[in-house]
C-alpha cells in the first residue's frame, strides 16, 4: 500500500517559466502535500528519471506525476512520453501533458502515446491550477492509493535508447 504520510513527488517539464509558476502557485495553494521539482527540459527529464547526465550516482527518480510540456526545443514532449511508457521502469508513471496546441490530431496523439490527461494551456492552465487546488489531494490521497506503489525489486535497469 502506499505511504499516505509522505510528500507527493511532481516533476514539472517546461522551459516556460510563465507556466511553471501558475503550476507552483496553484499547488502552494493546494492541500497536497508535495515536493514539486521543476525540469526545463524534455531530455534532462529523461536523465532525472534514469539517473544519468548531471544524475548520475542518483538512484532514478520515479515521481508521483509528470506535468509534460509537448513543444520543447530540445527533445520535445511527444518524445518524452515515447520514453517513458516504453520503458519498464517509468511505464507506470501518470503523465499530464500540458500544451498550446489546438489540433485535435495532436492531442490524439498524445493519448495514444499514453498520456493520462491532456490540457490545453492557453485556455485550461488555470483550470488545470484549479482543479490541481480542489482534486489533487482526493486524488493522490484516495484513488491512487488503492494502488500501491510500484514495486521495483532489482536495482539493474534494462537497456532502453537512452536520448
């Protein structure tokens, strides 16, 4: 079962400082109980996640939830989330996709690369922000606790294409 008196762990992939601050502001004003580490990047996010790069030495990160920015300039969102649910040890991970995109056809995509939830910023971030403010306690508290946590029985990572 998972361990309801720990801090929720969400990692925030954006370059838009803009944005990351909306986030940051709507969860200090949440009543979840969190650690929120902001990424600027599609590929440091990877290299957090796998403990590489800058990571290395860390054991890798698993957080609670990823806020996914799809159109970053190096490696960008669709990428990210290919990663991820291709890899063994992230699969599992929720993944928010936030962007400015307004093509259906692109937001499909993200679904079927395995997005959890997809937001459009321009017209829902602040939505987002709200509804971070009145669920995110419901649902970390609640629903993914019947979960449980991911069991991660070896140390030993699968060769996955790193970026």
């Amino acid at each position: 079962m998972r361990q309801t008196d720990r801090k929720i762990s969400i990692v925030m992939v954006d370059h838009d400082e803009d944005d990351s601050f909306i986030i940051r502001e709507a969860l200090g004003e949440s009543e979840l109980d969190h650690t929120l580490r902001i990424i600027g990047s599609g590929r440091e996010c990877i290299e957090y996640l796998r403990g590489r790069g800058k990571y290395e030495g860390l054991d890798p990160q698993y957080p609670d939830l990823i806020l996914l920015e799809l159109h970053m300039p190096d490696v960008d969102g669709r990428e990210v989330l290919r990663e991820i649910r291709n890899d063994q040890e992230l699969s599992h991970l929720d993944v928010v996709v936030l962007t400015d995109a307004t093509d259906r056809s692109e937001l499909l995509e993200c679904y079927k690369l395995g997005a959890t939830a997809v937001f459009m910023k321009g017209q829902w971030l602040d939505t987002f922000a709200e509804i971070i403010r009145t669920s995110g306690p419901y649902w970390f508290k609640f629903v993914t606790f019947q979960l449980g946590p991911v069991s991660h029985e070896s140390n030993s990572r699968p060769n996955v294409r790193g970026l």
